[in-house]
C-alpha cells in the first residue's frame, strides 16, 4: 500500500540511529515529524534546531499518541516499544516496531525510486539487510531512462483519455502500449523506431507527429 505522508503528523519514540532513519524517510515524504527521546543524533539535533522536527519530550506516554497518523517504536528497550505497540493498537494509530516488527503494524521495506518509479523490497522484517541487497541488484537493471518512460507513458495516457473513446478501445490501447518494451527501445537509443511502434497503436487517433512531440517533451530532461 502505498499512502500519502504529506502534512500527516507521525511520532518516533527514540532519538538513536534507528529513529534517525525513520526521521529521514518521513521528512522525504512530507510528513510532520514528532520526536520523544532522552538524547538525539547529532543530525536530529541539527533537524531540531532549524526546526525541521519537533521534541515533546524525553519520556513516552500515551497521550503523545492523540493526533499521529503512524508512530515508530525506535527505542532499545523491549518493553517500552511493546508498551508503545500496545497503546497504538488501543488508540488505532499504526506502529512500527523496531525490536519485533511481527508485533507491529507495518514494516518499512528498501525502496527504490527512478522519478515516477518506486519499487519496495520487504522480507517480512525477517532480514533487512538482505531486502537491501536484492534492491541494490535489481537498480542495476532499472536507470534513469525509466524516467523517461514513465513520463512519455503518462503523457501518452493523457493524451489517449482526452480524446473520449470508448472504455474498450482505450484499455486495447494501453494494452498493448504495455506490450511494446518502450524501455528496451530507448536503451538502445532507437527513438524514432518507438515513435513508429506507438504510432502503429495510436493510429488513427494520434499521428506521428502528435507522439513525437510527447516524446521531446518526457526525453528533453535528460538529454
């Protein structure tokens, strides 16, 4: 499932490196970020102190849980993370646990983003270091040109739902838009050969030069 963080408000119980990595990946995603912690990382500190997070204190208690979207026990202690767990199952807020992820609420797997592209990488809190690693080999087949792809598809599926055909035409379209390896084309360069495959699907409702111009415009970035 994929959710928007964006202005939610998310607790993290622990200021060590563990919440140090949560903080991170929710301020990359928009979220306000809440910390409680008897001692934080020189890098939360720096986040604090420009006002990027804020501190409610040093000791967790449960009405800290009132208002958060999600919160991450992050602490070294089990039986403060399991205390927090079971609060936020009471109260209906979404924990993550550090200590025992299987008595959590959701896991944070290894992502991987190329622009409109993110792929997660979970092994059910089994062996994160491992997630981590298939993730670092499945980048090796994903570069930026998927970029560029997604952006051209996108625009292509704009293009073909203004023109208000009917629903069957529009999935055959997209169908067999899916079938024609546009990514492989543009690895090898072969852009105008694209061109001509998806003008052979969009014809005779977008010509040639209609889906060049869509093209230009998602390849301009990153030529």
């Amino acid at each position: 499932m994929f959710i928007s963080l964006t202005g939610r408000d998310c607790l993290i119980v622990g200021g060590g490196a563990v919440g140090e990595r949560k903080a991170r990946r929710l301020l990359g995603y928009g979220a306000r970020v809440f910390l409680v912690a008897e001692g934080l990382t020189p890098w939360l500190q720096d986040q604090l102190d420009i006002r990027r997070v804020s501190l409610l204190g040093n000791r967790y208690s449960t009405d800290l849980l009132k208002g958060m979207a999600l919160v991450f026990a992050a602490t070294n202690d089990k039986l403060v993370n399991r205390r927090i767990a079971e609060d936020a199952r009471r109260m209906g807020v979404w924990c993550n646990m550090a200590t025992d992820p299987e008595l959590g609420d959701f896991l944070l797997p290894s992502i991987y983003e190329q622009g409109p592209l993110c792929i997660a990488f979970s092994t059910g809190g089994m062996a994160p270091g491992v997630a981590r690693l298939i993730r670092e080999q499945f980048e090796k087949d994903f570069g930026p040109e998927w970029i560029a792809a997604l952006d051209f598809l996108g625009r292509l599926r704009k293009a073909v739902k203004n023109l208000e055909l009917s629903e069957s035409e529009t999935q055959r379209i997209f169908t067999e838009l899916a079938k024609l390896s546009i990514h492989s084309r543009i690895l090898e360069m072969d852009h105008e050969g694209m061109v001509e495959a998806v003008t052979a699907v969009c014809r005779p409702r977008l010509d040639a030069e209609q889906i060049r111009a869509l093209w230009e415009d998602a390849w301009k970035p990153l030529s």
